[in-house]
C-alpha cells in the first residue's frame, strides 16, 4: 500500500508479520450449516476437547442457553479424505501495524457445528440388512430395480425367466417332486395329485371345468371389482372415430405403449354389454402393460397414493386395487415400497395376456396383433407362445404381413376353439411329464 492511502486509512506504511503465541489450544474455525447465529441473547459457550490418545483430534461444542447446543469434530467422515487447502486465523494489529497468523488448529480444519438437542442419542444406527434365507434373489432383484441400468434389468429378468421353479406356470419338472412326495406320504393316487397340483397354477381366475372361452377366464373375475368403476372406459370409445384425440391419447401414455389403441376396433360390437366389457378389459389391459414395463419397483411420496397414481397416470383406486394384487408393500424410513415379485411379475404377464386374446372377437387373437403384442412386451413370440400354451391357449404358425408390408412367421392364438368333441379348459393345459418310460 501506498504511503498516502496508508496515512489516509490510519494504518502503518509496512506491516510486519510474526507467529502468534503457540501456547493453549486453538484457535479453531467453525461454520454453522444451520444459519445459527451465536450473538446477542444466544451467545455461546465455548469448550474445547483434546483426544487422549490421537494428536490434533478435537471435539468442539457451543453450548446455549436452550436445549439445544452444537457441536462439531475434527473426526468427522468428511474430513476422511486430504484437504485441497488449510485455513488460518490472522489477528491485525492497527496501531503496531502488525499480522499474526496462526493456523486452525486440528491440522487446518473448518469444523462443522451440528445442532444436538439434549437428551436424544445421535449414536450411529446399527444399518446392517439381514436377508432371510431364501430370500437373496428377491433382495438382489429390489436392488437392480432401484439402481440399475436397463441393460442389467433385461439381463436379470431374462435370468430369472429361465429358471424353473414350482411358482412359474411352467415349472412342471418341479412340480413333480412335489408330486411325488405328497402322494407318497397322503396314499392318493397319481391323478388326484395331478389335479390338485394343476389347481395352484400362478394365471389369472379361471375355471377348469369350463368349455367356452367366457367360461374359461370370466370377465368379472379379470377385472376385479375393485378397479372396475375407476377405469375410465369412456376415454376409450371416442378416440375409436377421432384421429385427433386418439393421437392425445397416444402421446398421454395413458394406456401404454400403444398396442391397445390399435385395438379399438373391438369396441363397434352391437351389443352395449359386449362393448362395455371389452372396453374394461382393454383398460384393464393397459395398465398392466405400463405397470410391466416401467413400474417394477414404485415409491410413495409425501403425496402417498394420489401423487403415485399420477405418475403411474391412473386413478387412485385402480392403482390402489393393482397394487393390492400384483405388488409386495414395504415399509422403511424412505417411506411405502411397492416390489413387483418375479411370481407377481410372472401373474401380470399371465393376466396381460389372457385380456389380450378375451377382449378378441371370437377370443382370437390374430397373427399381426399377436406381433404387436410381443414388440411392447418386448419378448420373443417363441417365449409368448409358451406362455400361451401354459394358460391353456392355442397356437397355429402362420405367415402374417406386417405393419411395414413385409411377411413374417407369427401364431395365431385362440382360446377354446370349437371341435368335435366337448373339450374342457383343462384339456388344454400342458401335461406333466413325470418321467420317461421303465426299462
């Protein structure tokens, strides 16, 4: 500073530097992240503590005069890592024109001031997660659904899809210990065993004993009770003759990714009963396409079901009767979970596809639309042709012609086709193989 500015400012034409006194303990630097201001009626009391055996360890607490005091230490997590920088305090002398420095004390440190109120405990909690037996794949797949990418997502769902177990529809070789084992210890017969193991299947309600279609798989049971009134059918029968509002009805997501806009045309039934039954299913349908292809693992905010609902871009009690079907509630400290289980993911997808082949004309569901039903459920027609059979369906390999004008392999599904005999909906179903013949 110049010798002028220096006379006019009253301050010294050089300053002169020197340590400051290294004797006691301090000084210390402390922020507060709360705004508490420590003036004034809320002036604080200062202490300072020394760890025993670690140098240049310090615990520092401002204590007020209310219940509540901060309290700050040179241990803390963030202090883990080394520092970009060091602070120190300086203490200017005008009148000997003269700086002392001195730095912070444990080792350059700003100190984090913590409100603590008094008489609560601020241990760290025991966070340890103990995963029952049996239960790691379920704990490995909430993971992945929270944190991982889509490519992982596809690689686990298609790990999990592979698997044979007695919950999937088509887990027979596991079923068959099962069988074995139970008739052995009850005495009952091979058939009987059969039977009672078929009627646990994981597929929507139906109705083994049924010969037609609407017997097979009755509408009133497809589309519970619960979500019936809530499903906004009405939004459904304009857009059958209105380009405009069925494009806004599209780009909403409303009902999915498309597939169930391209299937309005079975809403122009003569009969208003008909048309009022498949425009619920078809609803009903879309939901669970949105619900399968997005919504694995859902998180209920401050706005519980209603701010949920929105998201999912249903009413509040079609996602709440969903939710009561197809997901696993759970409870922590970041609020309600709901999980869909790979059993519950493998029931939607049974349900998904029994609407889709019900609400058909006739109940089947052609080869084109049996294609576009595969693109948005984005897995191959092979793997939902197994599904089909498993749910006692139909299939005929046919040539069908795409959207784009090109030829391709596709099936055609039907559901209770008529023949020439009375046939029962358990006929249908895949039989066990218990095993090859004697030698």
């Amino acid at each position: 500073m110049g010798k002028r500015k220096a006379e006019e400012a009253g301050l010294p034409h050089t300053l002169r530097q020197e340590p400051a006194p290294a004797s006691g303990t301090g000084p210390f630097v402390v922020y507060f992240p709360s705004r508490f201001e420590p003036e004034g009626d809320v002036a604080c009391e200062w202490q300072a503590y020394a760890h025993g055996q670690r140098k240049n360890q310090f615990t520092v607490v401002a204590r007020t005069k209310n219940q509540v005091d901060f309290v700050g230490s040179t241990s803390s997590a963030e202090y883990s890592t080394p520092l970009p920088c060091r602070y120190a305090l300086g203490l200017f002398s005008r009148s000997k024109g003269q700086l002392q420095l001195m730095p912070a004390e444990g080792g350059g440190k700003v100190l984090r001031l913590e409100p603590r109120v008094h008489g609560m405990s601020y241990e760290a909690r025991d966070t340890t997660t103990v995963i029952e037996p049996g239960k790691l794949s379920d704990a490995n797949m909430r993971l992945v659904e929270e944190f991982g990418s889509q490519r992982r997502k596809r690689q686990l769902k298609a790990r999990e899809a592979g698997k044979v177990e007695a919950q999937h529809v088509s887990a027979a070789q596991a079923v068959l210990g099962m069988i074995a084992s139970v008739g052995e210890a009850a005495g009952v017969t091979k058939d009987e065993v059969i039977k009672a193991s078929l009627a646990h299947r994981n597929i929507p309600p139906h109705n083994p004993d049924a010969t037609t279609a609407a017997e097979a798989y009755p509408a009133d049971q497809l589309v519970p009770l619960a979500v019936r009134d809530g499903l906004e059918i009405t939004k459904l029968f304009p857009a059958a003759n209105k380009p405009e509002y069925l494009e806004t009805l599209r780009s909403s997501g409303m009902f999915g990714g498309g597939y169930v806009l391209t299937r309005l045309p079975v809403l122009s039934a003569q009969d208003k009963a008909v048309r009022e039954e498949r425009a619920r299913m078809l609803a009903l349908l879309g939901h669970l396409l949105k619900l399968n292809a997005r919504w694995g693992l859902m998180k209920a905010g401050q706005g519980g079901l209603e701010e949920l609902a929105e998201k999912v871009k249903a009413a509040p009690s079609v996602l709440e009767g969903l939710l009561d079907l197809f997901y696993t509630e759970e409870a922590g400290f970041e609020g309600t979970k709901y999980l869909l289980t790979k059993e519950k993911r493998s029931l939607m997808l049974g349900y998904i596809l029994v609407l889709a082949v019900r609400l058909e004309p006739g109940c089947i569901l052609e080869p084109e639309h049996f294609q576009a039903l595969c693109e948005e459920l984005k897995q191959r027609p092979v793997e939902v042709v197994q599904r089909y059979r498993e749910l006692g369906c139909l299939d005929i390999a046919v040539s069908a012609t795409m959207a784009e004008g090109t030829r391709s392999r596709s099936h055609r599904i039907s559901l209770m086709p008529e023949s020439a005999e009375e046939k029962k909906l358990a006929d249908y179903f895949p039989a066990l193989k218990l095993g090859g013949k004697k030698r």
